[in-house]
C-alpha cells in the first residue's frame, strides 16, 4: 500500500506552454480544472522581469513583444540570453531592476509552479503543500529530478512524478471505463507545445499499465512555429532585401503572428498574417495556405509517425488490437497530423472527446487524490508505469553499454546484475551508469559515475553485483558489492551538470522568498497609487460642485489645493519620491478630506 501524504493534494501539469492545475471535487466526485486570477483554465508557462516588476503567467505572456529579452517562455526558444554557469550548467541570463541577473531552468520552472500553487491556494482557499507533477515521459532522470527541485524551491512537496500520457489515459480511462468490455488497449498521442510523448497503455478494470512510451523531448508546435517563421523571414529578405534573423523583437512578434496563423490553419484552408512595422518601419503582411504549412513541416509530422511505429513495436501489441486512440496535447488539433495518424491506424477513429488542454491536469489530480488523505470518494485505480530509456553500465574492455534495466520496463522495479573485475590487481573498478539505446557506451547519456573498492592483489575475475533500483518516480539508485570483500558503495543519480545541491536549492528558497516579497511590495504600491489617483479624481469632482467654496473657508481649500498638488506630484512617473509609506500617509490624509468635503456638500 503506497504511503498517504497528510492534507489535499492537487494535480499540476507543467507544460512547456501552457500550466493547468486541478484537484479532486470529493462531493461530486469528479476533478475540478481550477480558473487562475484571469478566470482561466490554463496559465501559460511564462516569465518575465521588467524594470520595475516579476511577472508570471498572462501578465508575462501579455507584456512578450515588448519586452522579450526578458521574458522567459518555452525553454527551447531561448530569444533571451543564455550562458554556461558552474559545470557547465545552461543559466538564463535577464535584467531585473537594472541589473543582470543569472537564473537556471529549475528557479523558473519553480516560479510557475509557484503561480499554480496559488492559484490553487485561493480555491481552496488553504495552504498547498503537496502535488503530482506531470512531465513528458521521455524526460530522462535528471530532468525528473529538476523536477522535483523545481518543486521545492516553489515550496511544493512533489509527491508523484507521473507522465503527461499516462496521466492524459488516466483521464480518458475514468471517463469511459464503464464502457468498456473486459480490457482495453490505448494509444495516447500527444503532441504539445514543446515536447512529443505516445503511449501504450492496457486498461483492465482499476488496473492502469502502460505497456510502452516513446517520443521526443524537442518536437512540438513551436517547431511549427519556427518553421512558417523562417520561411516569412525569407521572404521579408526576398521583398526587402533585409534580414531579420538577428532582431529578437521583431522575430517574437511574428513568431505570435505565425502560431495565431497556425491555428487557424487547422480549420481553415489559408490565412493572412500582418504584423504592422515589423522591422525599420516596414509593415509585413502576406498569407499562407494549409497545403504550404504541411509541406515546410512534413518530415517533422513524418517523424513523429516514425515515432509511434516504433512504440507500437516495443508495445508488442498489434496495431489491430488498438482499441481507442486518444489525442491529447494542443498540436495534435492540426489535420495533417490527424490524416497520417488515422491513415496508420487503418482508418480508426481518433478519440477527441478529451480536453487536450485539461487532461494531463485531470489524471494528476486523480493520482494526488489516490495518495493523500484528505480526499473522500476517491475512485480505485492502480497505476503501473515504464521507464522511458534504457539503463545500463559500460562494460569494462570492450566499452559497450551492458543495459540492466531495458527501456519500457515496468517500474518500481530492482534488478541485479553480476559482472566480474577485468584486470588483476584492480584496487577499485568505476562504475559508470548510463541511459539511452545506442551501443557504445559514450553515445549515451552519462547519469553519473562512482568506484567500487576491490580485494587487494586478486586477480582479474573477482565478482561484484550491480543493482539498479528505480522508485515510483522513476529515480534511480545503483549499488555495487564486491562479493569477496563484501565493499559497497551506491549512489543516487545525481548529474551534477543538471542537478541541483542541497545548498543551491536552500539558497534558491530564499531567493524565491525574496522575489515573492518584492511582488507583493509592488502591487501594494500600485494599489496605493491607483487609490491615490481615484481619490484626487473624486476630490477634484466633489470641488466642481455648484457652491462648495462657499462651504470650505479659505484655509480648508488652501488646505485641499496644496494636498492635490502635492498628490499629482508623487503620481508623477518621473518623480523618484515614491516610498510607499509616503504615498500611504498622503493617501490617508486625501481620504480624510474627501469624507470631510462629502460630509459638508451633503
Ligand atoms: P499544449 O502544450 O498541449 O498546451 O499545446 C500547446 C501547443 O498547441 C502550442 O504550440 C499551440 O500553438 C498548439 N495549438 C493549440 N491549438 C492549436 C490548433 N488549433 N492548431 C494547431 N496547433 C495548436
């Protein structure tokens, strides 16, 4: 029986894109998609830091064309700056307040983390401290953790990482398991964003087990979207004779006109796109058919068919044996995409019925409901996932990746290996962990690395045993014995260019803590400010009114006129004076007069 976490949990899909949260409606058993500030279902997955303010969400998505060297969005992107930090590491780099200001990819993941807490927060209106996260199930270990320390500097406790297509069938299941006649295979598509995930997965009563996962981290809309950009920067180069590649505002705003165009594409056959001085006073404007915008984009569609045919492979299930095929994820809405997915199928009908852009919230939120103790009439489901890659060790002479867990293995799963020392007189032997499907070990991905002490003296031949042990999560730990000595030694994956320390992410909090409080300092501010000018509006009102001098002595309206001078002053953009307590003293006084005039004018 999985641990119980205390309090609610909710559901967070942390797109590339777009963020969606959740939570499980016990008295009408069913899961509520929670509106944001905005009264919307979704957030996108947004951040930007102006001169004076952080943004997050709609309010940073809004302000991108103006503002996009500091405006963080879809990682892959990336008009902002990005530099290598410690070992490595990619950092962000934008200005805040006037000042260069380094940020690595978990501190802006945590800020939207931190918006769908809150915005769950004033649902619920109670404390969040514990979620399921979904991430795309190709991410590898070390973005599963990043994950997780994301999480932490946002002050959430990542209970569960499940995968955005398990998360989406989990959606789909409950929806339609009453339907269903005894087991059920389905195939989840879902093409994002950022990302391209597809699963295969068996439902078989309150038994949910996925069978295989493939995709691409780096395929999705905005891919798309690059795409019809390049192809209208050279065409503005052709009519023009200028190139724009190298102007990060004028290719973000017609990288938003392009992805608008894109949409409507999926259901109309051509369309315009204008976007008004879009580089030296030049207007662009032109259109596009539907037949031009699969072409530019067709080896991209045709690798992720390539895709799912290699999953169904892995699956092992025949593609006649697919009962439903789910779409999920915004991108997986464009008709060619749709056309070669049904083509494959045979001419199957694709499930559309879900939400694409609530779905992977959903079934987190089901998951958090599944595995915390404040939720009542929560429904019976067993989850059984698979890890995304391979994992393995290089074999010592030959170099070869010797794999000890193959990809879509179920998880939680432990598995023990023996090998033996290949050289006499080893004092240690390394052991070097991997992830990844090609042969030679170096092609993969290194996850990390430790020693294994060894018996003095002995000869080649001594044997160890490698465990490799993957949790819920799909986190994994290695550990080697030497089995004359009896040494061990294990590690965690930790990889240490992605991977975050202990006293990174402390630090982090903290930072965290102190962006939240210069927030809240600003809208305080802007809420005094915005008080100060209705009440110098309602001030110079109530004076218009017929006779009122005759009311006030002179003093009074000396006394008036002096305040809303100096008001209009401290309202002045250009003037510096503007400490809040300043504002909120003058404000006072304002108020005061304003009863005071409203008292004497009746
Ligand atoms: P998601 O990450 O699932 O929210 O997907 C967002 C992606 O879906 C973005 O790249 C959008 O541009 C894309 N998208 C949303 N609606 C449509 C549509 N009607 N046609 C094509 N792409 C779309």
């Amino acid at each position: 029986m999985a641990r119980k976490y205390e309090g609610r949990a909710v559901g967070i899909d942390l797109g590339t894109t777009y963020s969606c949260v959740a939570v499980w409606q016990e008295q009408h058993s069913r899961v509520e998609i929670i509106h944001n500030d905005q009264g919307n279902r979704t957030t996108p997955s947004f951040v930007a830091f102006s001169d004076d303010q952080r943004l997050i969400g709609d309010a940073a998505k809004n302000q991108t064309s103006a503002n996009p060297e500091n405006t963080v969005f879809d990682i892959m992107l990336w008009p902002f700056k990005v530099v290598a930090g410690v070992n490595d590491k990619p950092m962000i780099t934008l200005k805040y307040k006037d000042q260069e200001k380094q940020f690595c990819a978990e501190e802006i993941s945590s800020m939207v983390l931190t918006k769908m807490r809150e915005v769950a927060e004033a649902y619920l209106q109670s404390p969040v401290k514990n979620a399921v996260v979904t991430v795309p199930a190709y991410f590898n270990d070390a973005q599963r953790k990043a994950t997780i320390d994301a999480g932490a500097i946002a002050g959430i406790n990542v209970i569960r990482i499940i995968n955005e297509p398990t998360a989406a069938a989990i959606a789909y299941g409950l929806d339609k398991r009453s339907d269903f006649d005894g087991k059920r295979n389905i195939f989840v598509f879902d093409l994002g964003g950022g990302t391209f995930d597809v699963s295969i997965l068996t439902i078989n009563g309150d038994v949910f087990e996925v069978k295989a996962t493939a995709g691409n981290t780096h395929l999705g809309g905005e891919d798309f979207d690059n795409r019809m950009v390049n192809y209208f920067v050279e065409e503005f180069k052709k009519k023009n004779k200028v190139d724009i590649s190298g102007n990060a505002r004028a290719l973000r705003r017609l990288r938003t006109a392009c992805e608008k165009a894109k949409r409507i594409l999926s259901f109309a056959f051509v369309t315009t796109v204008d976007v008004d001085s879009l580089f030296n006073g030049i207007d662009f404007s032109s259109s596009i058919s539907r037949a031009k915008f699969e072409e530019i984009n067709m080896d991209l569609f045709n690798e992720c068919m390539e895709i799912v045919a290699s999953c169904l492979s892995d699956s092992k299930v025949y593609k006649s044996d697919i009962d439903d095929v789910v779409l999920v994820g915004g991108s997986s809405r464009i008709p060619k995409v749709q056309d070669l997915l049904q083509d494959f199928f045979k001419g199957k009908d694709l499930c559309k019925s879900i939400n694409l852009d609530e779905a992977v919230a959903y079934g987190a939120a089901v998951q958090a409901a599944i595995l915390s103790e404040g939720f009542k009439n929560v429904p019976n489901l067993v989850l059984r996932d698979v890890t995304a890659l391979s994992l393995g060790i290089e074999a010592n002479v030959e170099c070869i990746l010797d794999v000890v867990i193959p990809r879509n293995t179920s998880v939680p799963v432990k598995k023990t290996k023996r090998y033996s020392t290949a050289k006499d007189n080893h004092c240690s032997v390394p052991i070097k962990v991997y992830e990844g499907e090609r042969a030679r070990a170096a092609d993969n991905n290194l996850l990390g690395s430790f020693f294994l002490s060894c018996l003095p003296g002995a000869p080649r031949g001594q044997p160890l045993d490698v465990c490799f042990s993957i949790d819920e999560n799909g986190i994994l730990t290695v550990s080697a014995k030497e089995i004359s000595t009896g040494n061990m030694n294990e590690i965690t994956i930790t990889n240490d260019k992605e991977r975050l320390s202990t006293f990174e992410i402390k630090k982090m909090i903290e930072e965290a803590e102190t962006y939240h409080l210069e927030d809240q300092k600003f809208l305080r501010k802007a809420e005094v400010i915005s008080g100060l000018d209705s009440c110098v509006y309602n001030i110079k009102n109530a004076l218009q009114k017929k006779d009122v001098y005759s009311m006030l002595t002179y003093q009074e309206s000396e006394k008036i006129n002096n305040a809303i001078t100096v008001a209009m002053n401290l309202l002045d953009k250009n003037n510096q004076q503007k400490e809040i307590d300043v504002l909120e003293g003058h404000l006072k006084q304002l108020n005061s007069m304003l009863e005071n005039l409203k008292v004497k004018t009746g």
